[in-house]
C-alpha cells in the first residue's frame, strides 16, 4: 500500500511533464508558413534568435520567436500573429495594421507602439507612454486604459 502512495505522485508528475512539453530551436521551417511569411514581410531585417514551441500532447499551443532586434512575437498553430512586442525600439509600422498605426501617430505625436495582441474583439496596443488603446477588428479606436 506504501509503494502505491509513493508511486502516484511520481506517476502523476511523469504525466504532466508528458503533456506539457516545449522544444527550443533556431530552425524556421518549424514555424508554420503564415509565420514565416510574416517575419520576411515585416521584419527583414531581423534574424531569428530563438523560437520556442509550446505543446500540450502532441498538439502546438503556439510559437514564440525571439528576433535578433529584440522583438518578440507570438503565433498561433496557423501562423497567424497572436502578439508582437519590443519595448526599447517599438514594432515596425508594417507589422501593424494601418488604420491602428495611423490612429497612434495622428493621437500620439513621438509615442511607439511596444506591443500589439489580438483579442477576440479586435486589438489591444500599448504606446511607449503605457496607455493601452483598444481597437476593433478594422481598426477602429474602442477605448483606452491608462
């Protein structure tokens, strides 16, 4: 009866460690096409310092990819962006949708943008000030948070 006690715990964290597992490369054929994509277009310039690939099972949760210019990006299993942040130099203006980064540069004259997540109803961008404005799926301002 001892040894069953003693064993269900080892056995239990045997599992979770099994569920959850992340794998770290430098490799981007790993990223899913979308990803790819998205990383020439807007970020040329860039290399790739890291990714890390998160999963539960054998499914991918998402991506994370470090570039060399300190952006950090998140992706979906499909390769579309989840989040994009750089908090020193800002994200380039053509990871952002226009309508977006036309709004902070005609609102918020000298301010970046240092981080974009897409959310359900839209998108939620935080400015080098550390106000948070959120925009709908088109673009268009909803609120902000300061």
């Amino acid at each position: 009866m001892k040894k069953i006690i003693l064993t269900l715990p080892a056995l239990a964290i045997s599992l979770a460690s099994a569920w959850a597992a992340e794998e770290f490369t430098q490799d981007a054929s790993k990223l899913p096409e979308g990803a790819r994509t998205f990383i020439s277009k807007n970020f040329s310039d860039a290399k790739i310092a890291g990714i890390k690939i998160e999963k539960e099972f054998t499914f991918v949760e998402d991506y994370e990819v470090l570039l060399s210019d300190g952006t950090k990006i998140e992706f979906l299993p499909d390769g579309q962006m989840k989040e994009i942040e750089n908090k020193a130099a800002g994200i380039a203006s053509s990871a952002i949708p226009k309508a977006i980064s036309d709004y902070v540069s005609n609102n918020y004259a000298n301010q970046k943008i240092v981080k974009i997540e897409s959310k359900n109803y839209g998108y939620e961008v935080k400015i080098s000030s550390g106000i948070e404005l959120m925009f709908d799926k088109n673009g268009k301002f909803l609120s902000l948070d300061m």
